[in-house]
C-alpha cells in the first residue's frame, strides 16, 4: 500500500492531467454531432498507425521471443484495427449517398 501512494505522490502532477484529459474527453466527444461522428472515427483509425510503427519499432530492438512475438502480435492486430475501422468508416458513408432515381 505504502507504494501505492509513494507513486501516486510522485506522480500526482500527471495523475491529474491524466483524470482532467479523460473528463475533458468525455465532454467533448458527448457534444458532437451524429454527423460528424463518421470522419472522427476515420481519423482515430489513421492514428493507429501510429501503434503499428511503434509495433515494428520493438520488433526491430527485440531482444528476446517474447518481445518479438508480442511486436508481431501488436502489428497484426493494429492492422486489423485499421483496416477494420476504415471498412466500418466506408460503409457508414455509403448511407450518407443519395440514391440514384430509376
């Protein structure tokens, strides 16, 4: 327990920005619109990117199986995350097109 609250005194500056960026990130994503909703979820998926190129960046300084395989484990599965996020992005615009008359 002692260390418990020895982290959280040391740390207690970023503590509080981390539970003051959480509520600020509540209340902004709450007052979105529905419309606007679509192009946010296509750029969170592009800044899973980001997860990727750090995934291939500890499989390049692995030292050990272990690290190796949850790099490759955390490409394969950022991949998935992007490519998944943009299909589910794509189908949801399709609902915002006009249907052609016959």
């Amino acid at each position: 327990m002692e260390a418990i609250l020895l982290f959280a005194y040391t740390y207690k500056d970023a503590i509080f920005i981390i539970i003051l960026s959480i509520f600020l990130g509540i209340e902004v994503i709450s007052h979105v619109p529905a419309v606007l909703h679509t192009p946010l979820m296509s750029g969170a998926n592009a800044i899973h990117g980001v997860v990727i190129i750090g995934a291939i960046i500890v499989m390049g300084h692995a030292e050990d199986t272990l690290a190796l395989i949850l790099g490759f484990l955390a490409v394969v599965l950022g991949t998935l995350n992007v490519v998944g996020g943009f299909v589910v992005t794509d189908r949801m615009l399709e609902m915002f097109k006009k249907k052609p008359k016959k």
